[in-house]
C-alpha cells in the first residue's frame, strides 16, 4: 500500500484495523506498509491505549532533562542578581539554594551562561601583555676587549676552612685571564667594587658576558641585576647565555676545569695566600700555557691591551622629545601619574624613559634598552617584556 494515499493517522488506523483481522501475518503488514514489526506492534499498542489520539504524532521534546529549567529560576536569578551586582554564579547559586532549597537549582555553569546573555555577566578584562622581543645574538669577537667572559667558579675552603667565591674574568678573543678574584661572597657590593679594579686596570670592553644566576642575572625585568645594570649604565652590552645551554659559554667553564686541577686541588692555608698562589697560577696560564685554540700560541701572544680607559657612556639618559622620565627609587617603583608603578630593583637610583603608545600605553626604557609596557588603566605595574632567542 503506497502511504502517499492517506494521512499518517489514516494509514495508521488501517494497519491497526488489519491486525486486528488476523487476515495476513504481522511480518506481511510490515512490508506492505513498509515500516518495521515492532513499529507495527507500537502503533496497535498506543490505539489500545488512547484510541484514535494514540494514532497522532508525539514531540520529540524530552519530558524532562539536566538542562532544563523553569521560567522562575530565572526570575530568581536575575533578580538577585541585580540586588547583588558584583555577585558571580558560585554565590548567586549558594544564596538560591539557601533560600529554595537544594533541589532543582541550576547549575553554576547555566547561572553563567544566564548572565552572559543578559549582559550581566562582569567576566574578567584581560590584562595587558608586555612586548615580545628578540635578545641579540652572541657576538663573535674579531679583536681583544670585544667580549669579556665572567663567570664565578663553584666555591671552596682553603685549608684553614675559609670559603673563597672566585670571581674570574677573561677576554674571549685571546683567551687572556684578566682577573681570579677570591672573594667572601658573590654579592653585589663586592663583585662591582672587583670590576671597578678590573676596569681601572684592563679598561673597558664592549660586551660583557655571562649566565642568567646571581650576581649577574635575575628573574626581574630584562634579567638585569643591579651589577649588570651598573654595566649597561656604563656604556656596555651585557649578553646573556641561553638558560641551561652552558655551552655557549665553554671557554670559560674549560678554564675553569684548567684553574681546578692547577690551582685548587691542594689550596694554600689563608685566603690571602690562596690569592697570591692564583696569581702565580694566572701568570704562567696567560705567558707560559700554550692554548690549543690559539695555535698553541699562549694567551699574551695575541692580547692586545685596551684602548678604552674611560667608560663608554657617562651621565644620565638622555630620551626623546615627547616622552616621560622618572626616577626609579630603591624599592624598585617610580612615582607616576599620581601612582606608585613597580618597575625593577635593578634599576634604582637610574632613570627610566616612558614612550607614548596608543591606547593609554606606555613603553618603559632603561637607556636603549626595553623594559615592559605600563597600561594607564590596568593595576599592577609593568608588563615586563619577554626576549626570545635572538637570531
């Protein structure tokens, strides 16, 4: 029987009559009719039950379901809401359990999704992003005093038990050790006040390089310390090795291996008489050791000495027309608009420039170097830039 004939109700009302004839077997009515067994013993079940009705189609819509909500939960909810504007999901649903019971309360994430369409919904505004920027390649040195090395050796107890941190300086070119200073402590104070007899000795170079550890490197802004801030103030590039890829700095750390099994394997009784026994060591390392990367030429062979005597830049930044300046106080913050704007300890006592961008954005310069971004609208100071590996 084609079903393009008759209405649904009409076909169905037949097949349920014929059923009931027992004329022709189940299975034959399925096939005229095209519809499978247990469809026919659906429909001949809702006509006992309701008749003529049970014929009719039924929605589709779940009787019931998680998702589900009645009109006055949102009532409720909006209403609350609004009495409570800077109330969330999580505390508008505890307040309407309090007060209803348990039972039947919309979950914290359809609270949410309620408010969000009724524009309720606070969210939270994303914060500002500082720059992303690329860090300058290590530099290959074509001549003496391009790029000093530094580094502190792992420390050790001379033989009356003082512990000694060694300080050791070399200019990458020629291999030259410029200095092995034993010191109490890796601190700033006293590391800055080794350099500052380095560089009255030996002069200044153009970079300085090291690792990311203290006294050199810090978590902050930049990576600067106080020490390599100092160093950028002076006019000098302070690159900094790849975290965890010492290799880039293998020179030094093979000197360091040299200076261990030479020098510190039996250490004298005194720190003084350790220093003197490093100098006489640092001596025959720079006139008398031949070097394998040198040609088997010693390290005073090819050291030159530095023409620089003076520091590379002096006085204050001077930055751009247009932009703001301010002081940077010990605690690392300057007095800005009217607000105290976290920017860095390694910077205190220098001046910092702030350049105009749009959207009430500030870019943070210390000298030429990036800092971060400062968001006039937006509460907890820098966005501190980020380097990548530079190329």
């Amino acid at each position: 029987m084609p079903w393009k004939k008759l209405s649904k109700e009409e076909q169905r009302f037949d097949l349920v009559r014929q059923m009931a004839r027992g004329e022709h077997t189940v299975s034959e009515l399925a096939r005229r009719f095209r519809i499978s067994r247990q469809t026919a013993y659906k429909w001949r079940g809702r006509f006992r039950r309701r008749r003529l009705r049970g014929l009719q189609d039924r929605s589709r819509r779940p009787l019931a379901g998680p998702a589900r909500t009645t009109v006055n939960w949102q009532r409720r909810v909006r209403t609350l809401r609004l009495r409570r504007p800077t109330w969330g999901a999580r505390k508008l649903r505890h307040q309407l359990a309090r007060r209803h019971g348990p039972q039947g309360v919309p979950a914290v994430a359809t609270l949410g999704r309620w408010l969000r369409r009724w524009g309720l919904s606070r969210g939270r505004r994303r914060r500002g992003r500082g720059p992303v920027l690329r860090r300058r390649a290590l530099l290959q040195p074509q001549a003496c005093h391009e790029v000093w090395t530094v580094d502190f050796k792992g420390w050790y107890r001379t033989g009356d038990g003082t512990r000694v941190e060694p300080l050791t300086v070399r200019d990458l070119k020629s291999r030259y050790g410029l200095g092995i200073v034993l010191l109490s402590s890796q601190a700033v104070a006293p590391t800055q006040q080794a350099f500052r007899r380095l560089f009255a000795r030996h002069g200044y170079p153009q970079r300085i390089r090291c690792d990311n550890g203290a006294p050199f490197g810090g978590g902050g802004p930049t990576g600067l310390t106080r020490l390599s801030a100092w160093w950028v103030q002076l006019g000098i590039v302070v690159e900094f090795i790849t975290p965890g890829r010492p290799c880039e700095n293998g020179a030094h750390e093979q000197f360091h291996r040299v200076y261990k099994a030479e020098a510190v394997r039996s250490p004298a009784r005194t720190g003084p008489e350790q220093q003197r026994r490093t100098d006489r060591w640092l001596r025959h390392y720079n006139q008398e050791r031949p070097h394998e990367g040198l040609g088997m030429k010693t390290p005073a062979e090819v050291y030159r000495k530095n023409r620089q005597r003076r520091p590379w830049r002096r006085g204050r930044w001077q930055y751009a027309a247009g932009w703001s300046e301010s002081r940077v106080a010990g605690n690392g913050e300057i007095r800005w608009r009217g607000r105290g704007w976290p920017i860095g300890e390694a910077f205190a006592g220098s001046r910092v420039g702030l350049r105009p961008l749009r959207g009430g954005r500030w870019r943070v310069y210390f000298g030429g170097i990036v800092v971060g971004d400062l968001y006039e609208k937006e509460v907890g100071g820098l966005r501190a830039a980020r380097y990548a590996a530079g190329g």
